[in-house]
C-alpha cells in the first residue's frame, strides 16, 4: 500500500510521528507536511507565492517540509512522492479535535479533503482533547487505528467521500468503542476580542470560547464526550439536494434543474 502523510501542526509534531509509526507498518509511507504549524487554514491553497519544498530527515523515510498549507503537501507529495498516484492520504493525528463545524476550519481535515478530491482514500484523524493543559495521548490515537486499520481500509465509500475521525484523549483501556455518528455543533461565543496596544492603537484578537453542545445525542460531539472514537462520513457535495424541487418551485416558472 502506498501512503501519504500530512497534517496542519507541521513536520515536527508528534501526532504526525505517531500517526507515521503505525502506517509504516501497512505500507509504503512518504510524508510532506508543513514546515511549521499552520492550523485552522482550512482548504486554502498557496497560489501568489512559490512553494518551497526541502527535504527532511524523518527515520529512514522519504520526507519533505513545505513553506505551505496542508492541501498544498498533498498535491506536492502527488507530485514528488506518488507521480503515480497513491492509496491512501492520512492527515493528523491533530492535537485537538476536529469536530462539527470545526472542520470547516481545519487544515487536518483539508489534508483528507484534497486527498479524497484527487480520487484517493482519505483520512482524517484528530486527538478530542477538551481542557487545556490535558496530555494528548496520542498513543491512545496510535493504538485505535492500528486495531482497526483494516477494517478502514475496506469499508465501501461512495465517490467523493472521506472519513474524518477523532479519538477521545484519554487512556485506551478508557475507550467506550466507536461509532459512526453525523457532525454535531461546536461553535464559538465571543470569538472576535478587542485589545489595545501599548501605544492605545486597537486590534483583534480571533478565537474566542468554544461551546460545545453535548445534549444532541449520538453526533461526534455526543460520541467523543461519551469516550467514544466518532467516524464522521463526509462528502464533498455540498449541496442540499432534497432542497432543489422545492426552490425551484418557489422561484417559479423561469428556474429549472436537472
């Protein structure tokens, strides 16, 4: 099997090391990710700017470090790496989790992404760690998806589909098992801060606090705050196609669709 690696926390974080440690064991593995962390990028793509690719040192393996974002790593591993093509794109293990709208956001999720468009299985998978300051356990992350690797592999996906997983940063004997569950809601209050410089200039500060909504049952929220490891399908058809009749019907007599 031949894999590409990436993520959004860049070529020296540890997620990517531990997520490279079990890969190796079921293939070919040639990574290319950031040279630094570059997280909540989402699907962007370096277009104005060259893309700087150098080789880096990572236990024997074929590896690069680019000056880009994540989506920019797979089409240069397609690239360089795989001119051929590949079988699977794996991006994360993210250090912290990637869960209802926040894939939207993620880099790690948009690794996969790129991956799935380019016609490859794709998987993104995430550490769901909630407080700050909390271990990661990415040997927790390391274990589940050496344990059902296989069953991943051959799970039958429709076109134009990829997994986005998390894992619940707690210890593995803690895990409640795995469910495939929809996206749940993860927004953010207050998410845009005013401060002022030290020269009383304004700024912005973006983030903001996350809330989390744990009282929609059986979403990757739900699942993840119940020690579960949530399998989150997602298409790149966006579209609401059970929305068309009806707008179309609205619209009136002009509009039409397929």
């Amino acid at each position: 099997m031949r894999i590409l690696i990436t993520n959004d926390d860049g070529i020296f974080a540890p997620g990517l090391a531990a997520l490279v440690g079990v890969a190796r064991q079921f293939g070919e593995v040639k990574i290319v990710a950031p040279d630094r962390e570059r997280s909540a990028c989402g699907h962007s793509m370096t277009m104005r700017e060259p893309l700087r690719v150098k080789e880096y040192d990572f236990d024997g393996l074929e590896a690069y470090q680019v000056n880009g974002v994540p989506v920019d790593c797979v089409n240069v591993g397609l690239t360089i790496c795989w001119p051929d093509g590949c079988d699977l794109v794996l991006s994360g293990i993210n250090n912290g989790p990637n869960l209802g709208f926040d894939v939207t956001y993620s880099g790690t999720v948009a690794g996969a992404m790129e991956g799935c468009i380019n016609g490859i299985r794709s998987i993104s998978l995430s550490m769901a760690v909630f407080a700050d300051g909390a271990p990661f356990h990415f040997e927790t992350g390391a274990a589940w998806l050496s344990e059902h690797w296989e069953r991943l592999m051959t799970l039958q996906l429709p076109p134009r589909t990829f997994l986005n997983i998390n894992v619940p940063a707690i210890a593995s004997p803690e895990l409640n098992g795995t469910m495939f569950v929809p996206m749940g809601k993860r927004v953010y209050e207050d998410r845009v801060e005013r401060r002022d410089d030290p020269w009383g200039r304004p700024y912005y500060w973006q983030g903001g606090v996350v809330i989390v909504d744990h009282r929609e049952e059986n979403t990757d929220v739900w699942a993840v705050s119940n020690g579960h490891a949530s399998i989150t399908p997602i298409t790149l058809d966006w579209t609401a196609h059970e929305l068309l009749p009806s707008l179309t019907t609205q619209f009136g007599s002009r509009a039409s669709h397929a």
